[in-house]
C-alpha cells in the first residue's frame, strides 16, 4: 500500500491520529480520492500561496483538497493540508538533489488506473465523460500525466525515508487499545463479486439486413435528406442520437479500430459502407481533420440476437460454470479466456476498488442487478446464466461469482490486524516525516503567503 497522509503533528493524542490515518487507509485513501474527484471537478481559485524551492503551491490546490475531504466528512484543518503540500513540493525538491525519478510505464500504469477508475464510475462511456467533465478521456490522459508523476516521485522520496521501518505486533496492539472504545471505526460489509459475461453471436442474416438498412439510409443521405434528421431518427447510440450523431473530436487509438479506419479513410464530407465494431454497425461521415485528430457523425444500428443465439450463450456459460464447480479450470482463468467483458476480464472476472486497486468493495458499489442476486448467493457459489443488458445495451448473458463476504463490524485487532497494522505503520512514517520535514526546513527555501501566517508551519526558524 502507498502512504501519502497528511502530516499528524497538530493532532494532540493517539486517538486523533488513528481517526485521521486509519479512515484513509480502510476508506481507500481519501486524500487521493480528494484528489482524483478535485480533478473532475476543479476550483477556479487562482493565486501563489507558498512557494518551495522551484515549486509554487496554489490557493486552488489548497481549496479544492479542503472542500472534497469537507464533503466526505473529513474534519482536516487547512493548516494541515498546507503542510502536507508543503512537504509534499520539499520531497520532491529532495529527489532531484537525490536523482530519484520515476519510470514512463510507471506513470502511464498509474494513469491508466485512475481513468479506469473514472470510467467505472460512469459506466466506462468515453461520450458522457467528455459531456460531463468537458473534456475527452485522450485530454483526461494528458492532464494526469504530470500530476501522477509528481505523486509517484513523492512516494518514491518517502520509501526511501522509510523502507526501513517495521511495527511489531506489540506497537500495534498498544496503538488500537489507545482509542478510546466509542471511538472505535465501523467498517462497512465487503464483498469479492465476480462475473463472465458472454455475447451472443448474431446470425449472418441479421447483420445483413442491418447493413442493407443502414445503405437505404446512406442513398436517402445522398440524395438530399438530412444526416443529423436521420440519426435522431433511426441511431440506438442513445448517447450521439440527440446530438444529430455527433462524437466530437477525437485522436488516434480513442475509438474503435474498424471505426478509426474508416474514419481516416474518408474525404471531408463523404460518408463511408457501413462497418462493424464490437459496439454494432457504424454508418460514418468525416466532418473534419486535423492531423491525426479527427471530427466524425455516425448512425449506430446494433444486430439483435435471436432467442436460439441467447440460448446458446447460456448453454455455453452453464457448461463453463459446471467445469468451474468440478475445478476443472478456475474462475480466474475462465474469465481472462472467455469473458466478454473488458472492465473485469483483465482483472479475473472480480469487480475492483481502483481507488486502492482491491477487489474487496463495498455492497453498495455493486451494480442493483448484481447486488439483488447476490443477496440471495452464499458465499463462494456460482449462479446460473442470468440475461441482461450492457452498460452500452447489448443483451448479453453472465454468472456472477459470490467470492467471499465480511460483514459490516466495529474494528478490532482480531479481525481486522492487517488495516490496524498499516495504520500505525503509516502513523510511525508520519513521525519520521515529520522529524524530516522540521529538520529539512532550515535549508529548504520556502515563503508563505501572510494570509497562512498563522499556520506557524516555519515555527522555530
């Protein structure tokens, strides 16, 4: 797990700190979250409140972390956030002097983890991202790269200021027993839900009579009728539909392969055959181009399944479910071969935490559908092939793993040592940075603006 809290040198006992350190590490590190959820939606406060060596700490940054930890709950003072990013910038002056960098697929991993966690929370649709956030996931992609870089560095300093440091059984036992009893945490009940999801194949036939449609509306464009009309009229892309089938700009590597080629193969203006994706059929128009970067309409039509293709998918889910059970092949595995879902194949079928990258979440981050079916589960079965829709409307069959189940609990040493451990492991790294941070400040340029004067962050100098 990596640790990046606030510093607890304002706290004045034990109990304060476990409040604040054990919330972030069982709640999956608010801070981070504070900072992914700042991300989307951004405070236009614009003004230099401290400086740090070559780095500047802006009136924004302080604001925008205050407000998301307010809204969650968190009762942190911004004194305290200001000395976090103070020592935060500090750390990072340190490891240029020490040469500590991080590597490109480093950072590109931990980006690809935070999108991935924006997505989940909008059902992985790039279009209502970008209506929602007003920017398109490649411009999202772009904007992390320097933030996470910084957070990674930052890291990679307080490891090698800490690696070294151990807790004992016995300094956590005396750390917990310290709260006070009405104190103690509640811990949600967790869940490890799994699923494989498998598309039915459409007939042939099928598709040829939505490709024949979608030509009947390419000549009806042609000769004179209006594209955005019909796209309102006849697109199940629900999501461009309204907006006569409009997507906006996008780059290369953005969309889908066979919807890119066409794209780039089109003059301004002209409309292409009609193409297939893994989202449906695409009747494409070119807009405009600009380099690699282009501006595209299009009508969706999706092939339906006929009740035999649905039957099949489902004979094909109860045999693997059956294989499954008599452990011929784990569920893992299955799900990294067979399923059809790319949001939790790449992860062994289990829906994931990205914000601690843990597949133990909270009952209430599961989807209502699965979360009805596994009230009914017990623990480490398999259901029988269920029928439902897709995120983006596909009829579509899977079975849900119930993995494991840990009720909701007040915290204690018995069933929860490992998240008490890494909280006074991460109160003991604290103490070190803390001493770091006093002894560093010295020979650290740093000026605060008078307004945070009274934070007395440079005492003693």
């Amino acid at each position: 797990m990596i640790f990046n809290p606030i510093p607890t040198k304002l706290s004045k006992s034990i109990m304060q700190r476990f409040l604040k350190i054990f919330f972030l590490v069982v709640l999956g590190m608010s801070l981070n979250r504070a900072w992914a959820q700042s991300e989307k939606n951004p405070v236009t406060i614009d003004k230099i409140i401290a400086k740090v060596d070559n780095y500047i700490i802006l009136k924004s940054e302080l604001e925008g972390m205050y407000l998301q930890l307010a809204s969650q709950g968190q009762k942190v003072e911004k004194c305290q956030i200001l000395r976090r990013l103070i020592t935060d910038k500090m750390l990072l002056a340190q490891a240029e002097i020490d040469s500590i960098e991080v590597t490109p697929d480093e950072v590109e991993s931990q980006v690809q983890r935070r999108l991935d966690y924006i997505m989940q929370g909008m059902n992985a649709d790039e279009k209502e991202i970008e209506e929602r956030l007003g920017k398109s996931v490649s411009e999202m992609r772009e904007e992390l790269v320097d933030p996470i870089r910084e957070q990674l560095t930052i890291q990679r300093m307080q490891q090698e200021l800490t690696q070294d440091l151990k807790v004992t059984p016995r300094q956590v036992k005396k750390f917990f027993n310290a709260i006070p009893k009405d104190s103690i945490p509640y811990l949600p009940t967790e869940v490890e839900v799994g699923q494989i999801v498998k598309l039915p194949e459409v007939d042939k036939s099928e598709k040829g009579k939505i490709k024949q449609k979608l030509n009947e509306i390419k000549l009806k464009i042609e000769g004179g009728e209006d594209f955005e009309k019909l796209a309102r009229l006849h697109s199940e892309d629900l999501g461009t539909a309204t907006k006569g089938g409009s997507l906006g700009w996008f780059g290369r590597g953005q969309l889908a392969p066979e919807y890119e080629a066409m794209s780039l193969s089109l003059k301004t203006g002209e409309i292409g055959d009609p193409v297939e994706s893994e989202f449906g059929f695409h009747l494409i128009q070119l807009l405009e181009r600009r380099g690699n970067r282009f501006k595209t309409r299009h009508i969706l039509l999706r092939p339906k399944p006929t009740a035999e293709n649905m039957k099949e998918a489902e004979h094909f889910l109860d045999s693997l479910r059956n294989q499954i059970l008599a452990d011929s092949i784990k569920f893992g595995a299955a799900a990294k071969r067979f399923s059809d879902d790319r949001k939790t194949k790449m992860y062994a079928g289990m829906f994931m935490n990205f914000e601690n990258m843990s597949s133990k979440i909270s009952r209430d981050q599961l989807d209502y559908a699965i979360y009805k079916t596994v009230d009914t589960m017990k623990v480490e079965n398999i259901s029988k092939p269920l029928e439902f829709r897709t995120d983006d409307g596909k009829a579509a069959v899977r079975i849900i793993y119930f993995k494991s189940k840990k009720k909701g609990h007040y915290a204690s040493l018995e069933n929860d040592f490992e998240k008490i451990y890494e909280a006074a492991l991460t109160d003991e790294k604290n103490r070190i940075l803390e001493k770091w941070f006093d002894k560093m400040k010295t020979s650290v340029f740093i000026d605060i603006d008078p307004d945070y004067k009274k934070c007395q962050i440079l005492e003693n100098l």
